[in-house]
C-alpha cells in the first residue's frame, strides 16, 4: 500500500533526517566557532596591542626613575655643598664676631685711656696756670725746663702732680 513505508524508507528517512540535523548542529557549531575564533583574534589583537603600551611605559617609568634618582643624587650633592658653605660661614661669623668683640674691648680701654690723659691733661694746665699766676719760684723751675718732660719732673719735684700722673703723660708725650 501506499500509505504504508518500508522499512528501507523509514530507515533512509531517519537517516536522512538524521543527516540534516547533524548539518544543522554542523552549522551553528562552525557558527559558534567562527565567532570564537574571531573573540580570540580581536583579544590577542588587543592584548598584544596592551603588552606593546605596557612595554613602552616600563621603559619610560625606567627611564623617568632613572632620571629622578640623577635629579636627586645632585640634589643630595648641592646640599651637601651648602651645609658646608653655610658651616663654613657660620664658622667665619663667629670669628669675626669674637675680632669685632676683641676690638671693642681694646677700643673700650683706648677711649678710658684717652679720656682719662685728656682729664690729666686738663688738670695738668690748670695746675700749670695757677702757678704761672703766682709767679713764685717754682715756676722759674718750669720756664728755666728745656722740654715738656723736665718740666713736668720740676712739677714732681715740687709736689704739684702726682708721680703717676707723670709717668702717664710721659707715655702720652713719648707715643
């Protein structure tokens, strides 16, 4: 009959199906591995577009750190170069400072010296004046005195001028 299908039929036909299926799923698997595939080549792509700028910002960190450790070793240098200036110069102040402190001092006892042989000084011509003024013997003493300093040993002689003041305007007299 023919309605009914041999066995050979219904064993072809099943095959046959069989066949188109495994196309079937042949197809969507080359499908499915096309787009893998076109995945993996777009990610190596893209990795290896990653490992080229990877590689090209470690040489240039490298290259920044090498150039950073030079800034900081002269940096280091130049520091080290001023604390010695500024050693050195604090060392020159302080020198200076204790010449200056000297010289102050010798200053300070120069002026007393000064200001105490002009009092003596002062003194000496009063006293000098007064016995002009009286013109008694002792100043005859005083004009017969061929220099300042025999006339102020008259003047000791006679008891107007103490012997130290006398040694004192002779240092004065005599420098």
């Amino acid at each position: 009959s023919a309605s009914e299908v041999s066995p050979i039929e219904k064993v072809v036909q099943m095959i046959s199906d069989f066949q188109g299926k495994i196309i079937k799923e042949g197809e969507e698997a080359h499908k499915l591995y096309a787009e893998f595939s076109e995945w993996c080549e777009d990610r190596n792509r893209n990795l290896a577009h990653e490992i080229k700028n990877g590689k090209a910002e470690v040489a240039s960190l490298k290259a920044t750190i090498a150039e950073e450790e030079a800034t900081t070793a002269s940096l280091n240098a130049k520091i080290d170069e001023l604390s010695a200036s500024i050693a050195t110069d604090e060392a020159d102040h302080k020198a200076a400072t204790e010449i200056r402190d000297k010289e102050h001092a010798d200053f300070v006892a120069e002026e007393a010296e000064l200001v105490e042989t002009g009092d003596m000084l002062s003194r000496a011509v009063g006293i000098l004046e007064r016995e002009m003024a009286k013109g008694g013997a002792s100043m005859l003493q005083l004009k017969n005195a061929e220099s300042l300093s025999q006339a102020l040993r008259a003047m000791v002689d006679i008891s107007m001028m103490s012997s130290s003041d006398v040694s004192r305007l002779q240092a004065f007299i005599q420098s």
